[in-house]
C-alpha cells in the first residue's frame, strides 16, 4: 500500500512538472509575440514566474534574451544589466547571432566578461628520446669510439593540466605529469664486440608554460613556451655484449637498477605548437611538444662505481642530457565567473 502511495505522488508529481513546463513553453511563444507587437513593458513581468520554475535551459536563455532585449529598449539599462549576470551565469558561452540579436544586445554583452577564468583536464600520449652526449666515456679509446644513441621505442606520458586565463588569447598553464623515456646506446669495441645498452627512465613531470592561441570560431591553433622540472622516480637499463667473431657466447644478464648513477632532478626548457577545437564547455586539443634537457643526466659522482656494468658489458656512462619530443592528446574543462568588465 505504501508503496503504491509513493509511486502516485511521484506520478502526480512529475504530471503537475510537465504541466507546468508545458505551460510555461506556451507563455514563452505568449511573450515572443507580445514583443514582436511592440508590448515590451510586459515581456519580464509575464516570464518571471515560469523563470523561477517550469522553464528548461534552452527555454530560459531564450528568455532571459528577451527580457534583456525588452528592458534596453524600453530604457532600463540596469535590470537589462541584471538579467544579463543572470543569463551568463546559466550559459557563459552564448554565441552571437548577428542576423537577430539587435546591436543594443550585442553591446551590452561586450561589457562582460565571457572568457573562462581557468580549466582543468587531462591528456595522455608518447614521446621519442633524443640524447644530446656532452662527454663521452669509456673502456677503449674514445676518440676511435663508433657509438650511436637512438630511440628504443616510444615512451609515453599522462597527466593533468590546469589553465588561467590571463588575457584573451594568453593563458599560464602548470602540470603534473608522469612520464616514461626509452633509449639505446650502441658501441662498437676492440673490432670484435659490440655492447648494446636499453635504458628506461620513469619521472614525474612538473612543467610551467604559456601558451598564445589564435582565437578563431571551432579551431585554435596555438604556441607554447616554458620551463619543465623533472624527478627521476626510477631508472634500469639492459646491457648486452655480442662478440662479432662469434669467438663467444653473447654476455647477458637481468635488468641493472640505475637510480643511484642518475640525477634525481632534472630541468627542461618547452617549446610547443597545437591546435585546440572547441567543444561545448571546454575544448579538445592536440599537441607537439620538444624539451630540451639543460642537465647531465650522469650522476658523475657514480659513474665507475658499477663494476657488472664496466667489467662485464665494457660500458661507462657518457655524460649526455635528455631530449623528447612528445605528442599528446587532452580534454580542457572550462570554469566562467562571468562579470562586468572594468571600465
């Protein structure tokens, strides 16, 4: 019996809403006319009521824009100034219609401030190492050295990101971030050995930026600059030693823990270009980005204090900076405190 009681009161409850807003969507099509015949002092009285409760979203916006319209017009620039807060409040991204909101409308609303106050969101994506070798190092000759340094596959990184908006079309960003680097070393010794050398390199990524964008309709392209802070969460690498001459089985071994012979913290400089796309309440963006490592990542201190490293695979550390070039993919969302410019 209960509750057959309950599941009546929500029905009549739920008919007695749906009256209303069918109700009030005939007051709206009631007040649009009164307008169109020139009655515009009795446009906000007859929608007051329904605004407070029976109209949804779309049905408010549209009244809000003709009660906004109706006060300008009939002189009343400080309740057209109230209810314009009000609308922005309930849809800070109200596009312009130029072929039907009149010039006093569109006036009013360059008064006030439309742009997001900050965003918050993710992003995810992968990178490609490029090491920049300062010293070289190691068992044989170095000025005969035939070594190379190359990508061991893509690394990848994800994180969060917030924005303030600091200008139209400028915009400081701070990010946190964790980061996965891969590269390989390739050395050719003593004309019959080659040792090979994988290293992964796991940190977190604190980086500071501002970034400049076009301000176009659905597009923005943009450019980003900063400074990056890195620390080193973990690093291990695998080593090899292949005899050319096949006068020896190759020498292998498990992964080598590498924290203690690399830098904790690490300093980056970013450039970047993207483009962002503009979706409701926020945007869509796609980005390239190159960081410049500006620190040896050796920990000079160490660098012979591994002797399964020097003896076993002929393999010293050369002092070298980490470079990556990352592409990334995110989701902006966007927060408004919409408000009347500063004259």
């Amino acid at each position: 019996m209960k509750k057959l009681l309950i599941i009546a009161f929500l029905f009549i409850g739920f008919a007695g809403a749906l009256h209303s807003q069918q109700n009030c969507a005939v007051i709206l099509k009631e007040a649009e006319k009164m307008f169109d015949n020139g009655v515009i002092e009795n446009v906000p009285a007859l929608l007051d009521e329904c605004l407070k409760n029976g109209f949804s979203k779309d049905e408010k916006i549209r009244a809000y824009r003709l009660i906004i319209i109706s006060y300008l017009f009939d002189d009343k620039k400080d309740k057209a100034e109230e209810y314009m807060l009000k609308m922005l409040k309930l849809e800070p991204e109200y596009e312009i219609n130029q072929s039907v909101d009149p010039s006093e409308f569109i006036s009013l609303l360059d008064k006030y401030r439309t742009l997001p106050v900050y965003s918050l969101g993710v992003f995810g994506g992968v990178n490609y190492s490029a090491i920049r070798v300062t010293q070289i190092y190691g068992v044989n000759n170095v000025s005969n050295t035939a070594y190379e340094y190359n990508s061991s596959g893509m690394g990848y990184q994800f994180g969060i990101r917030v924005n303030r908006y600091i200008y139209k079309g400028f915009e400081a960003s701070a990010e946190f971030g964790l980061a996965q680097s891969n590269y390989e070393y390739i050395d050719s010794l003593y004309d019959y050995a080659v040792v090979s050398f994988d290293e992964k390199q796991t940190r977190i990524d604190i980086p500071i930026s501002f970034t400049w964008q076009l301000e176009l309709k659905k597009i923005k392209p943009f450019v980003r600059v900063g400074f990056n802070n890195s620390l080193m969460l973990n690093a291990f690498g695998t080593s090899v030693r292949r005899y050319t001459d096949n006068s020896h089985r190759d020498i292998t071994g498990s992964d080598i823990g590498l924290d203690e012979f690399r830098s904790k913290y690490n300093a980056s400089v970013i450039g970047a270009i993207g483009a962002k796309y503009k979706i409701k309440r926020g945007h869509l963006f796609l980005e390239l980005r190159y960081m410049y490592g500006l620190m040896n990542q050796v920990n000079e201190n160490n660098r012979y204090s591994s002797p399964e490293l020097i003896y076993k695979y002929y393999y010293i550390d050369d002092d070298f900076t980490l470079n990556n070039y990352m592409l990334s993919f995110g989701y902006m969302y966007s927060f408004y405190k919409p408000k009347k410019k500063d004259i």
